[in-house]
C-alpha cells in the first residue's frame, strides 16, 4: 500500500496575480511549470490587479 502524502510535502508556487500559496494539484501534473495562477478567476484577471493590491 502507498503511503499517503501529506499537503506539506506538496510544492507550492505564488500567484501571479493575488499573490497567495497555492499547492500542486494532481490535474497540474503534467504541466506544473506552466501554472502560473491559482485559480480561473486570477486567470481571467491577469492583466488588471498588481500582487500588492489583493484581489
């Protein structure tokens, strides 16, 4: 049996666009060095908030 990974034993990036942690997710294994948001609504929002501004 495989042992369960713990969420901190996970990589983890910063948003680009809210600067929030967000951690890998199985669906990003294939291109984890492309994610670059932490969610569709940051995704969607890239161009109109800066990191310091929160979102």
């Amino acid at each position: 049996m495989v042992k369960a990974r713990r969420k901190s034993d996970l990589p983890a990036k910063i948003c680009a666009v809210c600067g929030r942690p967000f951690n890998w997710r199985r669906k990003w294994a294939r291109d984890w060095d492309q994610v670059r948001y932490c969610s569709e609504r940051c995704r969607g929002a890239r161009g109109k908030h800066s990191p310091d501004q929160g979102a």
